[in-house]
C-alpha cells in the first residue's frame, strides 16, 4: 500500500531503517522513520469565470481580481518548492459561471472541440483535480459536460448520483467519479525519491437540487457530505491513499449534524471523518483562515485547522491562493505514511491595497480574445436611466438598484397572470436582494463591491450589473403570515441595536447574513425594528419566537392579515429553496423559462428611459429612546459614494474615514 517502497528495490524496508538509524548522526531522528517529506497542496476556489483582472462592469482593470493573477501566485509557490518539487494544485468550483465572460460563453454557445476560456487558463497551470461546486449546474448538464470535456485534468464528486426513479438507496449509481488518487514523485530531506499515493474527495451542496431544479429534476439526486465520506474515504485508503484530501464546495456550520439534513454547509463535520488529513473548502466566499472565523468552535486560526484538521478557504474570483504545507513521515513500523505537521495560508493577491503579483503573460495571451470578446459582448446597449443606479445604501433604505429589478418583475408576472382565473386577481409583489453591497467580509471600501450604474445609456453589462446571476424568474403563492416569515428571516440582516448605550453599534450583520439573503418586498410597506432581536437565524429556523422586528406591514394601505393571498416575484434559487416561508414546490405557481436577467434587460428595452427612483416601501422604525444611539453604516470613501448619501439620506452624519478607507456614518433613528 506505501508507495516509498518502489524508493528502495535494493534493500527490506527492515535492513533500510536499520542502515539508516546507524548512520545517522541525528540523535532526535526517529528510529522507526526512514523518510521526511514537506508536500505542498494549493487550492483555487469560486473563480465564477473571473480569469481576467477585468472589471466588465466599470470597463477597468482590476488587481483584486482573476485567476491570471492567481497564476502568478501558483508558479511563485512552486518555485519555493524547486528542489523538491512536492506540489500538487486543486481547483473547488463554482468555476464556469459568474461574471461576463461566462455569461458571453454562455450566450453564444459551445461546441464540440471548442475549449471554454476558463480551460484555456487552467490547462496552463498543471492542476491534478477539480471538483464541481453548486454553480457548474446552472446552464444544464450537457453545457457542462461540454465545457469540462476539455479540461486537461479529472473531475469529482461523491455526493450526486443518477436519479433511477427508485427509493432504494443501495442501488443508486454514482453520477461523477467520487474520488481520485494521484501517484506523485516526491523527495525527502535526504534527498531520496519517493511516491506518495494522494487522494482526493470532492462534494458539492445537495441544495443544487433546488437551486437548479430544472436542470437537474430526474436526471440526478444528491446526498449528504459527511455520509459519503465516510462511506468512500475507507475505499480511498483501501485502493492506496497515502492521505486523504477533502474538497468540499461547502461551507461551515456549527450546527449538530444530521445527515438527514443534507447541510449546505459541512466542512466542518467532515473534521470529524477519521482519515481525512486536510480540508480544501469553498463556496462561502470567504478566506480560511481569518477573523471572520474568530469566534467559530473547534477552529485554531493560528493553526489553520478544524479541529486539529489543517484546512484552507481561498476567498473568491481569485483572490487568494490556498496553501496547505503538510510535514510528512514514513514509518517503517506501522508502514504508513502520516501527518506530523502543517502550516496554512490562504496568500493574497493584493494586500493593503496593493497588487503583490502581476497578471501572468501566458495566460493574459491566451484568453485575449475571449477577454475582448466579452468586452464586445457586454457593450451591447438596452436602453437608459435617467438616474444614477447606485447600491450604496441598499442595506440602509430603500434603494434604486433594488427597486429596478423588482419593477422589472412585478410587471412580467402582471403580464403573465392575465388571463388566469386563478391568479390574475392576486396582488402580485416582488422579492428582491442586494447582490452587490460591500464585500462578503464586510469591507466597504471598494466601489467594485457596489452596483454603479451611472445615469445615461445602459447596455448588457449594466443589466448584468444589476443582477449578477443566471437565475430564472419564478413566482410563489403566498399568505400574509409567510409574507410576513419572509420578511422577518431578511430582516436578520441586521445586529439588535442596544437602546441604552452610547457606544458605536453596527447596523449591518455582514458575516452572520449574506446581502443576496437581505429581500426586500416590493408592493407593500413596512418598517424594521432594530431594537428588536432577530426573530429567526440565517436560514429562517426561529431563534427569538416573541421577536417581532416586520411593523407596520401594510398592503394598499391596510394592514397585511395572515390568510390575505399574494403572489410574489422572485427567482428559482429563492422559489425552490423551502428556506424562507412561503418557498418550495407547493407554493410555486410560475416556473418561468427567462432568466432574471433577461427580464430586466427588456423592462428596460420596453419602457426606455427608466426612472428607477425608489418608491421608499420600508425603512426603520424609528427608536424611542433618550440615550443619544450612535448607529454606523459604511460606504466607500469616495466622491461618488459621499455625494449619493448625502442626496439619498437626510437623517446620516459623517463621522470619519476609518483604518480600512471606508466613509463611516452615523444613521439617525432616534425618535
């Protein structure tokens, strides 16, 4: 089973740790330890097609962004590894689709013997495996399996399987290999050649089949992360893993586990699957290690392990290189090969604002027709605005970037609905979120972490702007009592502000709730009470049942009750989900063939120039208190930014320019 035997066809591996403990002079050296070996795994993960330092939005370079970039990272820490070599390079999905040169390639299609840009950069850098995250499914299966045909290495995933149309488990059969081993040369410290058989496990979040469950419905089933390792990382070792490596295009959750519940997030558990020895993860969007982690159970972040499992999570749209440096022994006794140490680090390609590497040449070279094929692509004009479409505030009030897409959806299922005798009399509202607002660390200083669409022409870049994913246009049938559920799980966006203190409070929770998950809902009104704690957790479970943030809910002017019917606008991830209340199959009554995007992209064709100023449906309740609140939000530190808070927000007062370049501003609510 150990691979270092084939190192030495001369001599029993006996004889070999006898000449070798002889002839040390390393008086610590292990008697039973015949070799040392440092191997090196690098990940890139959620590159969403961002091959290029391209801003497509802006028409602009930019640094923090690319795997061309990335590139210069991967080759950089190879080089530290020259004499050696011990370096293989993962890729955790999520990977053909996300910014415009995805949506180009998708638009126009791809052919036999046509390889897919993201293909052209990655066959240059040598990796040894990918894994397949949540996003690959959102153009189809055969899209996929056309654009990963050229990939010049293996793909995997152990948790989806064909769906055969039965209920038994035991004979489901496998849709994508679920793991590979890779048989590399590496060399000790001695200077010796050795082979280590690594193997490698990839999963993906069973939730694809709702997010994607018109691509996926009958054709494939999905099963729980942590059951499937446990059941394939024995096989793994069985057929000659050396050491196991997880790449889970999953999250983290602190939950208790059940595998009945297929958790979307279950990097965490798999630190539990005796015979892992290293976490790859993804799909949060977030770096492994960091502060955001702080307070996570279990974690080490100066260690960079989950429980005592050295893990890495390299950011987004290649920001970061993942790097975990293990230290490997061979033990003659137990003939095996373990892990005796490791050191993580997930490497930035920008730091304090600057660039650390340039774009690599090769690559650049390679994708620039793509690169100016996109460009061309994304100019193609629509129509206007006669206002700026800024998302600044859209955590802080009802917003433009926000009340465009909503506009655009509620008159689509208007539209859709005449002519149904038992739809076309429903009140028809619209659910629509911040995709763009500050970055998923929370850091507010770039402008490109924001939606900015400036007044004038608008073409399919703006649109794409707008609403960064491929989702479809789906509607669900809803009562006043899940209408108000759904606006109470969004309304967890935000921390409970203490009403008797003076001290600095954040508004926005961005950690604890991501912006996509903030809806806001057109075509009723209502406020958010802050003071409140938050009646439920990110994904809806109520955690405060007496907390009542969602007041004054009122729908043409009268009050929402629980049995009032409605019909909402929102998009097939939202609509297929079951998270928020008034989501899942059995409330879905429009299963719409156009993307969301598309949807927009005409509203603004058909109605030319738009206006979409704000109709100011919600906001905060007011705070009764007589201590002097000090509530903070933050923009970038810009003319653009400052100039539109200072047009949009009356009752906002700067207050200074933070560590991190940020313009923070105290929000006024108090009575």
């Amino acid at each position: 089973m150990i691979h270092s035997k084939k190192s030495l066809p001369a001599l029993t591996l006996l004889s070999a740790a006898i000449m070798l403990s002889a002839c040390s002079g390393d008086d610590n050296k292990k008697p039973d330890v015949i070799a040392e070996v440092d191997l090196r795994l690098m990940e890139t993960t959620d590159i969403h097609a961002n091959v290029m330092d391209y801003n497509y939005y802006s028409g602009s370079t930019n640094i923090g962004i690319g795997l061309v970039r990335t590139a210069t990272l991967i080759k950089e820490a190879r080089v530290e590894l020259t004499e050696m070599g011990n370096s293989v390079l993962v890729d955790n999905g999520d990977l053909i689709q996300g910014s415009p040169m995805g949506d180009w390639k998708q638009a126009t299609g791809i052919e036999a013997g046509e390889v897919h840009p993201v293909y052209k950069a990655m066959n240059e850098l040598d990796y040894v495996v990918g894994n397949y995250g949540n996003h690959e499914f959102n153009y189809g299966l055969e899209f996929l399996a056309e654009s990963v045909n050229d990939a010049n290495f293996p793909y995997i995933s152990a948790n989806i399987f064909i769906d055969d149309g039965d209920d038994n488990p035991d004979n489901d059969m496998l849709y994508f290999d679920p793991y590979h081993l890779e048989t590399k040369a590496v060399m000790d410290k001695e200077g010796n050649t050795h082979e280590i058989t690594i193997g490698f496990i990839g999963f993906l979040p069973p939730q694809i089949m709702q997010w994607d469950k018109a691509n996926l419905s009958g054709k494939v089933i999905t099963k729980d992360i942590k059951a499937m390792a446990e059941r394939f990382v024995p096989q793994m070792k069985e057929e000659g893993a050396d050491i196991v490596v997880a790449i889970p295009h999953s999250g983290i959750s602190t939950k208790a586990y059940s595998a009945d519940a297929l958790a979307e997030h279950s990097s965490w558990y798999l630190a539990d699957v005796e015979g892992i020895d290293a976490i790859m993860f993804g799909h949060s969007h977030l770096t492994f290690p960091s502060s955001a982690f702080a307070e996570t159970e279990g974690v080490d972040l100066e260690a960079g392990t989950i429980k005592g499992v050295p893990a890495v999570m390299p950011g987004y749209w290649g920001s970061h290189l993942g790097i975990i440096d293990l230290s490997l022994e061979y033990n003659v006794t137990q003939d095996t090969w373990q892990v005796v140490g490791s050191q993580v680090e997930a490497r930035a390609i920008v730091v304090d604002g600057e660039a650390t590497v340039e774009p690599d040449a090769v690559i650049a070279a390679n994708l620039e027709h793509d690169h100016q094929a996109t460009i061309a692509y994304m100019g193609t004009p629509i129509g206007e605005s006669t206002d700026d479409i800024f998302s600044f505030l859209a955590l802080v009030k009802d917003d433009p970037s926000i009340q465009i897409v909503s506009d655009a959806q509620k008159a689509y299922v208007e539209n859709l609905i005449q002519g149904d005798v038992n739809l076309q009399d429903l009140p028809v509202l619209s659910a629509a979120a911040p995709f763009k607002a500050c970055n998923r660390e929370g850091i507010c200083a770039d402008e490109t972490s924001f939606t900015t669409v400036a007044k004038g022409e608008l073409t399919l870049s703006n649109a794409a702007d707008l609403y960064l994913y491929p989702n479809t246009l789906v509607a669900v049938k809803i009562n006043g009592e899940e209408l108000k559920g759904w606006l109470e799980c969004s309304a967890s966006q935000f921390f409970q502000i203490d009403t008797t203190t003076t001290a600095q409070q954040e508004l926005v929770d961005y950690a604890g709730f991501p912006t996509y998950n903030f809806d806001v809902m057109d075509g009723v009104t209502y406020q958010i009470d802050v003071t409140q704690p938050p009646r439920t957790d990110r994904s809806c479970s109520v955690i405060h049942a007496d907390a009542n943030r969602i007041v004054n809910l009122k729908y043409n002017n009268e009050d929402v009750s629980d049995a009032q019917e409605f019909i909402v606008a929102t998009n097939n991830y939202r609509a297929n989900g079951g998270v928020f209340p008034g989501t899942g199959s059995d409330h879905i009554v429009i299963n719409s063939p156009d993307t969301n995007r598309e949807v927009l992209a005409n509203y603004i064709r058909d109605n030319s120039p738009v206006t979409p100023t704000a109709d100011g449906n919600w906001s905060f309740a007011p705070i009764d208190t007589v201590t002097n609140l000090t509530i903070v939000f933050r923009v970038p530190n810009t003319d653009r930014a400052r100039n539109f808070v200072a047009a949009q927000l009356q009752n906002a007062e700067f207050i200074e320019v933070n560590d991190a370049g940020e313009a923070v501003y105290e929000l006024i609510l108090n009575q």
